[in-house]
C-alpha cells in the first residue's frame, strides 16, 4: 500500500474526502451513519450508532503494532482480567479474531488462507490437497462447515477433527503475536454463532510458549531460513537422540520441512526445532530448495555458464573453452542429445524449454536429479577448463562465484563444487 492509498481529507467544511484508493473502498464498505467519539486531535474515531434498540459490544482497548510480539502485553491484560470478549488483530488485508473468556482463548476466526482449518488438516497431514479441495468444493455447494463436509466424505473422522480444530486456534493465535505492523482491537463481548465449536486454551500458557516460538524461531532462522529448505544427512558414527529419530528418519535429501511435517504430523515450528537441533548435533545439513522441473533447473545453472564464459570472452580464451566444452559434451554420450537444439547459446546458456523437450526421451524415474548432476558435471569440466585458461587469482573468484549462483542446484549427496577434469 503506497503512503497516499488510505489516505482521507477533511475540508474546511467537515466533509471527509477519500484520496486513495483503498480509502475509497473503505469508505464505500460503510456506507450509513456513524457517530464521531471524543478523541485526541491527532486520532478520529467513529462508532455506528444502535440500531433497533441492540447496543453494540464496547471498544474496550484499540490501538497500533509496530513490532513483532507487541500484543503480548495486551492479551496478557485480558487474560489476567479475565475479560471475555473478541480480539480483532488487523494486519494489511489479513484479519484474525481470538475470542476470549475466563482467562481461555475459546475460538479463533482467520481470513487467511493459510491459517484455515483444511489447510491446517493439510499441513498435519491428515488430508491430502485432492481431498482439501473435494472438501471445499462440497462446503460451497452444500452450505456446511469446512469439518463437516470432511467428515460427510470420511476424509477426516470427528475424533481426529476436533483436535485439529485447537490445533488451528492454537496457530492462529501464534500468528497473531507475530504481526509487526497492524492494529488491534478489543471489544467486550462476541456473536456466539461465530465460534462454531468452543475450546477452553489457557490464554496465559498459551501466551509462554508464543513468546518462547518467537525467540526461538529467530535463533532457528539463521540456519533454516524457512519450511522450504531440505534437510541432508550426513554420515556420521553418532546415535540419533531417541526424541529427534523420528523426524530424522524422514531426511531422505529431498523432502523439505514442510513435507515431513505433513508426513509426521507436525507443524513449522516443531520440525525446524528438530532439525536445528540434528544440524548443531552433525547428523544434517540443510540446503536451499531445489527448483522444481527440467526449465526451472536449466534457468538456474545458465547463469553459471554464462558468467565462466564472460570470464573467459574477457581474457580472450572464449574460443578455447567452446571447444573443450563442445569435446567434453561429445565425449560424455549423453551431453549431445541432452542439448540437441537447445545450444549451447553465443553465451553459453542453454535453451531451457528445448533442454525438457530432449529429457523427455533420455532420462529414467528422476528426470530432475539426473539434470541436476549431468549439468553439475558439465560445470565442473567448464570450471576446470577455464581454470587451465585464466590467471590463478580469477580462477579462484570465478570458481566461488559459480559455486554462490548453483547453489541450491547442488546434487544430493555431493561434494562441494570444485574443478573436474
């Protein structure tokens, strides 16, 4: 949203005037009267009046987050209170209701597509996305709740859906806390036909282990940036600690943290714990997501190509690397069918739409791994070619540079890249 996008204007006369879009549409979305409340200058407030003798909840606590776990304070007030009533936390477009009674959280409603209750069966691995979206498609036609339609196509047994249920509470609350640029607001009390089922989650506890997740989510995230990244194995004569075997078991090198979860039942944040603790304990390492499909692997390495081949275009040795490229790819049997069409380009990239179009005829069970390792090994030979070609300091740079650009494209189980003859 850009500054001027919500913004108003009051004239002389007191007509508020949209200026901004958004505003526009805000505005447009409350069209009726309203009555102005007492406020600071620097702060207007609106209330709609009662209608039809119903008194509408009360404003007990509003106000602006500008930082990550701003709201501690604030739900930490209404639990000790003992306040019932309804959170509303407001972050851009995404919109999340905790509602609160006795010191517990009860319910929680979310806009965020994420945080719905079938993708949280999904994330647990209790459904699969066939079945999430057949799910959905029945609540729409029928008019019942997501569960429901779940359970009416024994995707899901009530047993193992109302857990899930304070499970997606549970999340919703935690990504409430982590909203660094919002506003929230707290009012007295709830529709009741919103809340659907009631959970009773101790708002306090709940509150400890939020607080514990975000620092130490900040810790974890230096090393795993996020649920994307795919833990490695590694050798190693050291026995697996028994309450970490069984995430461990699931590192095969290409599942990420988010499909273990899925496959194990657990969340972001208690997979990258565990897997944290396997990389500080040496039995993994984590790489950055592969790309996905034959085009998407070829766009990743042709920028390695194509700086080698400036590297050695500006030494004026470009001619030599093309044919000891063009003999090594001979040689290797595969490489010119691989490439049939497809180049190499006048800079030494590769046509990625022709490159899928040639795997499709050559490659086995894992088209992409195979890619993968025939191209690591093509930018071996070309690093080991250009190395025989440029002075040895800038052998060095271009090999650390290849090796920063085809990172996340670095084959399973292999060494890191070095020169190959």
């Amino acid at each position: 949203m850009s500054d001027r996008d919500d913004l108003l204007r009051v004239d002389v006369t007191g007509t508020v005037h949209p200026v901004g879009r958004a505003a526009s549409q805000e505005l447009r979305s409350r069209a009726g009267e309203w009555r102005l409340a007492p406020s600071t200058p620097g702060v207007v407030v609106m209330r709609r009046p009662e209608q039809h003798g119903v008194v509408s909840a009360s404003l007990r606590l509003a106000g602006e987050i500008k930082t990550p776990g701003a709201l501690c304070d604030i739900i930490s007030l209404v639990a000790q209170s003992n306040w019932k009533g309804e959170l509303v936390v407001i972050e851009e477009r995404k919109v999340r209701s905790l509602y609160f009674d006795t010191g517990n959280v009860i319910g929680a409603h979310t806009n965020v597509p994420e945080e719905r209750l079938g993708e949280t069966l999904f994330r647990f691995g209790v459904v699969t996305r066939e079945q999430l979206e057949k799910a959905v498609a029945a609540s729409s036609t029928s008019g019942k709740r997501f569960g429901e339609a779940a359970i009416d196509l024994d995707f899901v047994s009530a047993e193992e859906l109302y857990p899930m249920m304070a499970r997606q509470v549970e999340e919703v609350f935690y990504a409430a806390l982590h909203v660094a640029d919002g506003m929230f607001y707290f009012f007295d009390r709830y529709d009741e036909a919103v809340l659907g089922r009631r959970h009773n989650l101790n708002a306090g506890m709940m509150l400890m282990e939020g607080a514990r997740r975000m620092d130490e989510m900040k810790f974890f995230r230096e090393r795993i940036p996020n649920e994307n990244f795919i833990p490695m194995p590694r050798e190693t004569s050291k026995k697996v600690p028994d309450d970490l075997a069984t995430v461990y078991g699931e590192c095969d090198g290409k599942r990420s943290i988010a499909q273990i979860g899925r496959r194990i039942g657990q969340l972001e944040f208690e997979v990258t714990k565990a897997v944290f603790q396997l990389v500080s304990g040496g039995f993994l390492n984590v790489q950055a997501p592969r790309p996905q499909g034959p085009q998407a692997i070829m766009e990743g390495f042709n920028p390695a190509l194509i700086e080698i081949h400036q590297r050695c275009d500006a030494a004026g040795k470009g001619a030599e690397l093309r044919d000891g490229l063009a003999r090594f790819a001979t040689g290797g049997g595969v490489y010119d069918p691989l490439f049939q069409g497809a180049g190499p380009l006048p800079d030494g990239s590769f046509r990625p739409d022709r490159v899928e179009k040639n795997l499709a005829a050559l490659a086995g069970e894992d088209p992409d791994a195979w890619l993968i390792q025939l191209m690591h090994d093509y930018i071996g030979f070309a690093l080991f070619q250009a190395g025989s070609l440029l002075p040895r300091g800038e052998e060095a740079r271009l090999t650390q540079a290849v090796a920063e650009l085809i990172k996340p494209l670095r084959p399973v189980d292999s060494a890191p890249l070095s020169r190959r003859p």
